[in-house]
C-alpha cells in the first residue's frame, strides 16, 4: 500500500495592497502581482506560482483492524468520518492531565497498514534507543518503526522483555526506572488484547 501525496499551491503573505487600471491588486511574498480581493484565504495562495507536493494522503483499503483499533482505543480524529481513512493510534492509558505529569513516558503509536500487518513506533527516542540492539530478529528497527504482523504477536513479548532487561543492566536515563515498567506492561496488555482480533 503506496501513499500518495496531493500537490497545493504554497501559501503567500501579502507585502502590498494598491490599486492601478485593473483595480485593486495585492503584490504577494513570492514578488508575483494578483488581483486585490476579499477572500483572504484565496489571496494568500499563489495562483502564478509553481505547485508543490502537499502531506502524504493514506490511502483507503481494508478497515477490519482500523475497526478493532476504533472500538478498543476511540476513534483518533473526530474530523476524520470516514474510517479508511484513519490509521494512527496511540496506545496510551494516560490521561492529558497525567501525560503532562508524566512527560518522559513512552507512548506507544500504532500506524494502520492493512487488515494484518502494522507499524509500531515507541515514541519515548532515548528508549528506542536502548532497546534497539536487543530486537535484531525484528523486520525492522524501533524507533524508525517495526512492521509487525497480527499472527506474530510475540514480537510484542521479545519488544516487552527488551524494555524490561534496559533497567536491568546500567543504564543513564533515570525515568527509565519508571517509565520502562510502565512501557512493558502496556506492550503486553496490548498484545493480550489484540489477539482477541481475527483477520478476515
């Protein structure tokens, strides 16, 4: 599943608004002259301008494990209404008032690839860090993201216990002590509650 991405015109500050024999005219931050109007929205893009590549856009596809994520995590991104097009999810049971206490804790992003495979990231970089020597068996690093299977839910154990050995050996990040524990019991829960999901 290739993202694709949607090409925009770059949004321009206007420098200078005048009138002349064609009327009211704007000369934008790019140097290029437009029509003056109302619509600021529409002055401050370019039409004169090259377009460039917009934000990677997700494309739709199956939606079997974007609905088990739905039910068990919540719906991500209320704007969003269409599931298809939904694919992050953070595996977090922190509240914002306790995520802003516990700012060094490492919260777990899920990316949706397809009704059997996904992306999981650690989002806690000098944990990926230190974990990452340990997972040389996985299909790709932490931290830049390991694509795991859901028929393969013991790389969630292997990721578990690498977290756990961290703060059994030196280690020089003292949140660790905390954060660690915290991060290795939430892999397992999730591990124990996505083997309830079956792949269509």
């Amino acid at each position: 599943m290739n993202a694709k991405s949607n090409s925009v015109m770059p949004l321009r500050t206007i420098k200078e608004r005048f009138a002349d024999k064609e009327g009211p005219s704007e000369r934008l931050s790019c140097g290029h002259v437009v029509p003056g109007g109302s619509r600021k929205a529409q002055s401050r893009r370019c039409p004169k301008c090259p377009t460039r590549e917009g934000p990677e856009i997700t494309p739709s596809g199956p939606v079997a494990l974007r609905k088990w994520f739905a039910e068990y995590y919540g719906w991500p991104d209320r704007k969003v209404k269409d599931i298809s097009k939904l694919h992050r999810w953070f595996i977090d049971e922190l509240d914002a008032e306790k995520r802003h206490i516990y700012e060094t804790d490492c919260r777990l992003l899920v990316i949706v690839v397809d009704d059997r495979a996904f992306e999981l990231q650690l989002m806690n970089t000098e944990l990926a860090a230190a974990v990452r020597p340990d997972l040389a068996g996985l299909d790709s690093p932490i931290g830049n993201g390991a694509m795991l299977s859901v028929s393969r839910l013991k790389e969630l154990g292997v990721l578990a216990d690498a977290i756990d050995q961290v703060v059994r050996r030196s280690y020089c990040v003292p949140s660790f002590k905390y954060v660690c524990p915290r991060t290795a019991t939430r892999l397992r829960d999730f591990a124990r509650e996505l083997s309830s999901y079956v792949p269509p």
